[in-house]
C-alpha cells in the first residue's frame, strides 16, 4: 500500500521504518526536506520516501498521524482536502498536566479529529505504549503476540488497520466504535504513568488470552 506519515518522530518513524520493511511504499511528509528528523528518519531506513504534503497525501491509500496532539488542528488545516475519503490511523494522545487526559475526559482526541474531519475514515491504533515497542515489537518466549488495541467507526477500514498492525507483529484486538479511543487514551497515560513516573521497564506490553 501507498502509505504517507504526518509525523516522523520516535513513534512516526519507528512506524514508518517497520511499515516500509514489510512492504509498503511509505513517505514521509515535511515541509523541510533537510531537517534533523528527516535526516534520522532516513537514517534509520533509507529507503523511506520524503515529499511535501501536496505531493504524498493526494495519492496515499493510508494517512498516519503521528504528531504532537498539539499540532494536530494546524496539521489538519493544512491538509485540506487531501484527506477528505482516506483511511486516518491516529497515534496521538491529548496529554494534559500531571499527565491528565488533555482535553479533560469530554471526548477523546480521536473523537476531535473525526468532527474535524467528518469525511474522513478515522481509527486509533498504535497509542497505547511508548516508540520503544513502536521500534520493536517481538516478544519472544511467551507464546503470543502482544496486543495492539484498536478501535474505530468504520468496518472497512478497521480491517485495512488491522492488517497492518499483524504485520507488524502484534495480534490486532478490535475494542469497537470511535468511542473507545477515550480509554485507549487512558490506557496510553497508564502505560506512561508507569514507565516514565514509577520507574518500570519501557520494554513491557499487554497481551491478549483467550479460552
């Protein structure tokens, strides 16, 4: 699949690295070719392809928001209609201070970006841990996958999403509607909470069990 980035940070570019080694033809999009993280970005696979927006949007099967939650209505403004009918993968997550939700538990930010965007096909994935399970996934040992939780309104692109997330190696877990993002965003500042406040290793994820 043809599949653009709007955001190639730690968690954009461990994705877009992973997303261009399975297969797909992935750019990133910038507005400054010659920037830092263009520069890791390409770095860390430099068969990664960089194009301005209005070049990698138009034609793109896959758009995944990787942005600062921050960023997020300046980068959809400038978007325009390049996203009108795409299938949106958000990793963002509104936090707030002392991480809080950031935008207070009203709805989540999935939620914001579909009003923002009603023509778009929006579904969060890929937000519930830290870019260093983003750069590596295996988990040997246990038998299982670990889980990617997902959720969104669209029955199609759910399953477009889902492949994607199996083939990066985690077992995709359907949570439902859009709805459930607010908890996948609380999920998101629990995994946080426990890494980067009390101290336990990044290196750890959930799995799924079934019987």
């Amino acid at each position: 699949m043809n599949i653009a980035f709007i955001g190639h940070g730690r968690v954009g570019g461990a994705l877009a690295d992973h997303m261009q080694r399975a297969g797909h033809r992935v750019t990133i999009t910038t507005a400054d070719p010659a920037s830092a993280s263009v520069a890791a970005a390409l770095a860390q696979n430099p068969d990664l392809r960089v194009a301005d927006a209005a070049q990698a949007l138009p034609d793109a099967e896959v758009v995944v928001l990787a942005t600062p939650f921050a960023a997020v209505e300046a980068v959809i403004a400038a978007a325009g209609d390049w996203l009108t009918g795409k299938l949106l993968i958000d990793c963002t997550n509104p936090v707030g201070p002392g991480l809080s939700h950031g935008l207070g538990d009203g709805r989540s930010g999935s939620q914001l970006i579909q009003s923002l965007l009603p023509d778009t096909r929006v579904v969060k994935a890929f937000s519930v841990y830290g870019a260093e399970n983003f750069a590596d996934s295996a988990y040997p040992g246990y038998g299982v996958p670990p889980a990617m939780l997902f959720c969104g309104d669209d029955a199609v692109a759910k399953t477009v999403a889902a492949r994607l997330i199996g083939e990066l190696g985690w077992r995709p877990v359907d949570v439902g509607g859009l709805a459930q993002a607010l908890h996948l965003e609380h999920m998101t500042l629990l995994w946080v909470r426990m890494v980067r406040v009390d101290g336990h290793s990044p290196n750890f994820v959930w799995a799924m069990l079934e019987r």
